[in-house]
C-alpha cells in the first residue's frame, strides 16, 4: 500500500515515526515530500542556531540515514503542487506524478507578513535586508547579512519576535522589538505578566517599542528604516518580520479539500469526507481550532498512527489542553489555560516582583485550574501541569499553587508528576517515556536524552528531565561514559581510540567498526570523524572506503542547497594569472555557470555546476582543487605585502604561497583557515584566523592560533615571535598537527586552544615540554607527502556513480 506524505517537518515526520511503531513500514510503502533539501529538522531550535548556540547539525531529528534505513523515498526540495482525490495522485513540481492509497498532509504553517509598503519589491520579492524566520534558510540569510550590517529592527513581540531579537543581538546588532500589540506575547501572558518580561528583555539591552505599527520599510536600494504610524522612524539595516504564523492549506484548498483556517478533519484526523486523506499539525483544523505548538501535534500523529495502521480504528484526537513552557530570549516562561479571569466568581491569585524579572499568577473557576503563568520563576510548572492536565484538587489556600508553604514542592511534585504529564513539549516526551527508558537500562541523562530526545528541544525542560532520570534511577544516575567518546559508535575516548587504531593495526573505517564497536556495528554518524582521523593516522596508507565520506567529500565539491555544487580552483595566497582568469570566465560560459563569486578566502567560486559536469569542469580548468569543501586545510589569505604596499614589514604573499603549498589539503577535525599579514596594519585579518601571521618590526613573524571570525568570533592567541620564514612553516605545521592529533571531531582551532589553553599548546609546539615536537614534524611532513591533487580522480572516478546525479535539483529563488 502507498503512503505518501507531503511534508518533511516535525508533524509529519513524527505521524510516520508513530506508524512505523506500528509496524507500518512493511504495510506502507512510504514516500515523504519536502519543500526544503534537508532531513528532518527541529525548528524550535533555528532560535539556537541563530543565536549562535546550536550548530546546525544539532538541529536534525533524522538524518538522511533515516529514510534510507527505514526504506522511506524522500523527494527533499521538491514541491507538490496539487492533489487529485479522485485518481489518488499528486503532482509536483518536477513534473512528476505520484500515486497514493492513504495521503497525509503536513505542510504546516508560514510566516505571515503584513502587506506594508516598501516591504516587497517587484519581481524580486522582498525588499533588501528584509527576512522571515521561519527555514533553516531564513536563519542563514539573517545570519549572512548581520555581518555586514549593525541595526536591525524586529517586527512582532511574540515567542518568535522575541527569539529572533536575542538571537540577532548575540551576533553584535542593535535590536528595536516592534509589536503592534499593548505588552509582549499578548498571545499567551496578561498585561502584567507581558511587562515584567518586557523589562526583562530591554535589561538584555533591547529596546521594544509597544502600540507601534509599522507602516512603511524605508531605503531605496535596500532598507534604511521603518516608519511607523505615529509619524515617527527607525533607522535600521534589516527588518525581520515575526509577526505571527498561518496555516499552510492552500495546496489543500488548490486540490479542492475542505479548508477554512486549516484543512478541516475529524477526530480520527482525516480531511472532511476524504477517507483517505489525513491533515496533521499546524495545517490542520480540529473542531475550529489550529495549533502553533508542538504538544498537540504529537497528540494528533499518535492518534493518526493508530487509525491509519488499524493498531486502534477507535482512537480519537479530542482537542489539546495548551500548556506552554519556554525560555524565551534567555527568560523563562511557562503559560498554560487562559492568562487571566474570564468570569465574575473566576479566583485570580498573583505575584509580581518586577525588579526581579518574576511574575507569577494562576486562574481558578470552580475549584480547578484553568489557567497559569510564570515569568522568571518556573519553579513550579510541574506541578501546576500536572494539576492543569488533569483537573486535580487545589490546596484551600490558592497561594500554594505558587510558592512551596507547606504543598508540594518542586522537588517532590516530580515524584508526585502523573506518568502522562508531558515534561518535554518540544519533542513530546511524557514522564513515562522517560523513567520505561531509565527502567529498561539507560541510566543517564544523556542517554536518555538520546533514546527520547527529550531535552533537544528549547531545553527548557533539562533540569526537569534531569530530576526525573534521577528519580527513576533511585538517586543514582549514571554518568554518560559516551560524552567523552570520539565518536558515537565507537566507546573510546580519542587517546585510547588512537592507541587501539595504531596497536590493531586498523586502516579502514570498516576494520574500526569491526574490531572496536560493540557487536561490529557501524554507525553512520561516526563514519566521517573515523575517516578524518585514520587519515591523520595512516597518511597515504589509509584504506579509503568511499560511503565512509560525506557526499562533499565523495565529489571534492561543495554541495549547494539546489543540489548543484561550487567549484573553486586553487589560487594560492590569493594570486592568479591573466591565463588561469581567461580559463575561469570560458568556463563559466560552457558550462552556464550561473554564479561567480570572489570568496572572503581570496579565490573565485563557480555556484550552480552540475554533479555530471564535475570532471569536465575541472579537466578545463587545468587547475588544482582549493578545497572549499571537507575538513581540511582552506586557504591562506595574504594582503601584498612588501612588493607594492607602503607599510609592508614582511613578504607575506611569498610566505602565504609557501604555507599553502606545504599544507594543502591536510586533512583535520575541522576547517583550517590561515591568512598572513605583512604588517600590524593586518588587512590579511590574520588576527582572526586558525592561524595568524604578522609581520612585525626587525624582520620577525608573529604566529596566532586559535581566531575565529565566522559564527564565533575570538582574536588567536599569540604562539610565537619567529625570525624566518622558515620558522613560520614548520612552527604552523606542528601546531596543525598537534591540532589534528587531539582536537575533537568538528572541533575547530577556535574551540580547541582555549580548551587545552594557550599556554600548554606553547609549551608543547614551541618549548618542546613533551618531547615530541620532532614526531609531529615528522608525521606532519608524512602527511604533505601523501597529498594528491583530489580533482585528478575526474579523469578516473573513484566509482562508476560518482559524479551520476541523485538528488533531485530545485530553483534557487
């Protein structure tokens, strides 16, 4: 039987995660359809990511491996556009027709942007410097244009508007929150709670504008400001608008599907007299109502699940009681039922301290809970769930419900918390879940965090799952060995990982598996790190096992989100010749390249090669690869030096060639980006850099480690002054094999010279504390020595499908 499902998201997802629970992956022969090319992500979490707390990777709930495993076909990038009920087919944008028995619909919601003039531009679409928050692609557009920019004006005081504000800010903007509305999050907090976080949030230093609507987006050529509509204006250089969120139905309507804010269902959550259509999540409409938040979206897929698989053709979704519990910019907040009295004999007990960011107040009709709010404070949101969820009997004395006099307290209600009561809404994860995981032999916190994911959503709930793992495991839980792992599937720290690896003998990601994880299995998620390490290792003996690679890696391209990738030739230190232009620009017209771009690394990247077009590329182009793709040495990124600049101290361009052509294509836990500068002046931005080379007075080089200047931002720490050169090459080599050796997967210079400290690496690479700088020379030059050209391979491929095509293109908008 054919299930297909149009939508990669959370909701969608998590319905074909219920029903392959019930066995429905050999019933069901299941096809998902994303807009986006990616797996499944938590979008909760773009707030991290774009507050520079999360990496990307953290955010994906499946993986591509998911789908595979589960032998589930993802069209990821690919739109359907309309649904014919009557032939069970749906259309897509790729012209391809798809049959279905059962159709879930899960398209979910966008963002809703109010027509303001000056917000879009014709036949462009938004004006520039102007974003929604809504896609992983939101959060890199935001992200990019931030960093050239320093004023940006957000519109909307809700959850969204407000992650979005704390998020910007963290990446040094000054933020205006503009919302149309009397007090923050008037969605869910009373007038009084609204104020208290209102306060909270201009102490982070953001200042919020109430009662203002945004009547026009300034700036001809881009955004200048806004005007509002009491005349008066803000200058920024972005908008972002977080206004709020519509259910996303129109393919439902354009297929001719009940629809009025949502697709309509029915208990079991099928489309009105479709039986075998079913809508879940924000785009579905259940007795009048739709969803913003993710607990009720997990109630309906579970109920979905059971209808669908038949495990229970009884099962029933009746409606969600809403209980909200977020750190909102850095503020926690927890809001449930309604926010304040409705009726004349409604109880209305509050507590507020504002100077101390609290707020506190629950609503009582008829001797139960129907509503609660908590600002700062959140102490007691389990209990006050618990109660709320299932209409428990309060203490006489209201206040209890607020403050531990005598009732229970925070420590006790987790005892005391019902198996059903939700604790994480991100991922709807109950109390039950968690203490079965804990009784069924996973014993820490972050294991169980891993079985469940609860945790890895808004992180809200951490110390609440935290006291539950601890309370199902009778005061003891364990501490999670596997943090200290190199790589999930392997449970050795990486010292004993590389003296097992060097004693074995093993050169392979395969032989790793086999001799060193539990039962032989292989992990996908640890293939890529194992890679990386084995050829720090072995060098030039390293067995290379070609699904051991990232698809980057398979191709040496860097992957784009149309499924086309970019190709960059090797410039080194910056310089290219008249010829190697001419070569460049004829490419570019063969092949229709539809971008070139000079990059921040002094090199110009070709956006929009087709996969099959790889080798041909390359083969024209006549020059090496400049891997910007993998984990690997970059670039060095040089200014001119003595030759034509008027404060030259040193020749930097000849020293960066000279780095770049020693080191290129080390392989490393993370990227290495080099620059040297040929004075203070530092044009290079060497300061900034993995490593740093200034030229100083009297001839000497100053060498840095440890810069950043991307998502993080941290100046290198000094490693050395050096007379030569020469000093220069070998003292990088070493520090960048020393690097390679001990730093952590994915773990960047930036990271890893604070976490050892800048002194111990000095003592190691420079003094020689530990005897072995002469080892790291040795098995660094090992490793140049081994270096071979990655493009060659497109005379000979690797594999009869390597450069074949397989993900499906999109157009880039």
């Amino acid at each position: 039987m054919r299930l297909v499902v149009i939508g990669n998201g959370m909701a969608g997802v998590r319905a074909v995660e219920e029903i392959l629970a019930r066995g429905g992956g050999e019933r069901f022969d299941i096809t998902i359809f994303g807009d986006e090319p990616y797996g499944n992500y938590n979008r909760i979490m773009l707030s991290e990511v774009l507050a520079g707390n999360e990496p990307e990777d953290a955010i994906f709930l499946n993986g591509l491996a998911w789908y595979e495993e589960n032998g589930i076909t993802l069209r990821a990038g690919v739109r359907v556009r309309r649904v014919n009920p009557f032939a069970r087919k749906v259309y897509s944008d790729d012209r391809g027709v798809t049959r279905y028995d059962k159709l879930i619909i899960a398209t979910g919601s966008v963002p809703y942007v109010p027509d303001i003039p000056g917000m879009r531009v014709a036949e462009r679409g938004f004006h520039q410097g102007v974003f929604t928050f809504r896609t992983i692609d939101d959060t890199r557009n935001m992200l990019r244009y931030a960093k050239g920019h320093r004023r940006a004006v957000v519109i909307g005081g809700g959850l969204l508007g407000l992650e979005a504000a704390r998020g910007l800010q963290n990446h040094g903007l000054d933020i205006t929150l503009v919302h149309a509305g009397g007090h923050l999050m008037n969605q869910q907090l009373d007038a009084q709670a609204g104020a208290v976080l209102k306060r909270a949030v201009e102490r982070l230093g953001i200042r919020v504008e109430l009662n203002a609507r945004t009547s026009a987006v300034e700036g001809t050529e881009k955004v200048t400001g806004i005007g509002l509509a009491d005349g008066r204006s803000i200058d920024c250089d972005m908008v972002v608008v977080a206004a709020g969120i519509r259910p996303n139905a129109e393919l439902a309507r354009a297929s001719g599907l009940v629809v009025e804010r949502g697709v309509v269902v029915d208990d079991q959550m099928r489309a009105v007299d479709e039986p075998d259509i079913y809508a879940v999540g924000e785009c579905a409409q259940h007795r009048g109502k739709v969803y913003g938040v993710v607990a009720p979206l997990w109630e309906q897929a579970r109920v979905l699940a059971d209808h669908i698989t038949g495990a229970d053709p009884a099962a029933a979704y009746h409606g969600s009681r809403v209980a909200t519990k977020l750190k909102v910019a850095g503020v926690n907040v927890a809001a449930m039922g309604v926010a304040g009295p409705e009726r004349e004999d409604d109880e209305f007990v509050v507590f507020a301290e504002p100077s101390r960011g609290t707020y506190k107040s629950v609503v009582v009709r008829d001797g139960r809970l129907i509503g609660a709010t908590l600002v700062g404070d959140v102490d007691k949101v389990a209990f006050l769930s618990q109660t709320f969820d299932q209409g428990l009997p309060l203490p006489e004395e209201r206040v209890r419900l607020l403050f531990d006099l005598g009732g229970p307290s925070a420590e006790t209600s987790v005892a005391e918390l019902s198996d059903d009561a939700q604790v994480c809404n991100c991922n709807g994860v109950s109390k039950r879940t968690l203490v079965e995981t804990v009784r069924g032999g996973v014993r820490s916190v972050t294991g169980v965090a891993a079985k469940t994911r609860a945790g890895k959503g808004c992180g809200s709930c951490r110390s609440l799952v935290e006291q539950i793992v601890d309370w199902a495991a009778g005061g003891a839980a364990e501490v999670d060995p596997s943090a200290n792992w190199y790589v999930p599937g392997v449970p050795l720290a990486k010292p004993e990982l590389m003296a097992e690896i060097r004693a074995r003998g093993l050169k392979s990601v395969s032989a790793v598996f086999a001799t060193l994880a539990p039962g032989g299995a292989e992990d996908a998620r640890s293939k890529m790190g194992l890679a990386s390490l084995l050829r720090v290792m072995w060098a030039e003996e390293y067995v290379d096992e070609r699904d051991a690679r990232f698809i980057n890696d398979r191709v040496h391209a860097n992957i784009q989100r149309d499924g086309t990738f970019s190709v960059v030739p090797q410039m080194k230190g910056g310089c290219t010749t008249p010829d190697q232009l001419r070569r460049i620009a004829d490419v570019a017209d063969k092949y229709r390249v539809p971008l070139v771009k000079v990059t921040g690394g002094q090199r110009i990247d070709l956006l929009g090669v087709r996969k099959e077009d790889l080798p041909a590329v390359w083969a024209d182009l006549g020059m090496p690869s400049g891997y910007a793709y993998g984990k690997s040495f970059r670039t060095v990124k040089t200014c001119v030096g003595t030759d034509f600049c008027r404060y030259g101290l040193g020749d930097s361009t000849a020293l960066g060639i000279a780095l770049e052509s020693t080191y290129q294509g080390l392989e490393g836990p993370g990227k290495m980006k080099l620059a040297v500068t040929g004075c203070p002046r530092n044009c290079a931005e060497a300061y900034v850099k993995d490593v740093g080379v200034v030229a100083v007075e009297g001839g000497r080089w100053e060498i840095y480690v440890g810069g950043a200047a991307g998502a993080h931002v941290r100046k290198g720490d000094l490693l050395a002054t050096v007379a030569t050169p020469e000093e220069v090459v070998t003292l990088t080599g070493r520090f960048l094999q020393y690097y390679r050796e001990n730093a952590n997967w994915l773990e960047r210079t930036y990271a890893f010279v604070p976490r050892v400290g800048a002194d111990h690496v000095r003592a190691v690479v420079v003094d020689d504390a530990e005897g072995i700088a002469e080892r790291l020379d040795r098995d660094v030059q090992a490793a140049v020595a081994a270096y071979r050209d990655p493009w060659l391979e497109g005379r000979d491929p690797a594999t009869p499908g390597q450069f074949r095509p397989a993900l499906p293109l999109i157009e880039v908008r």
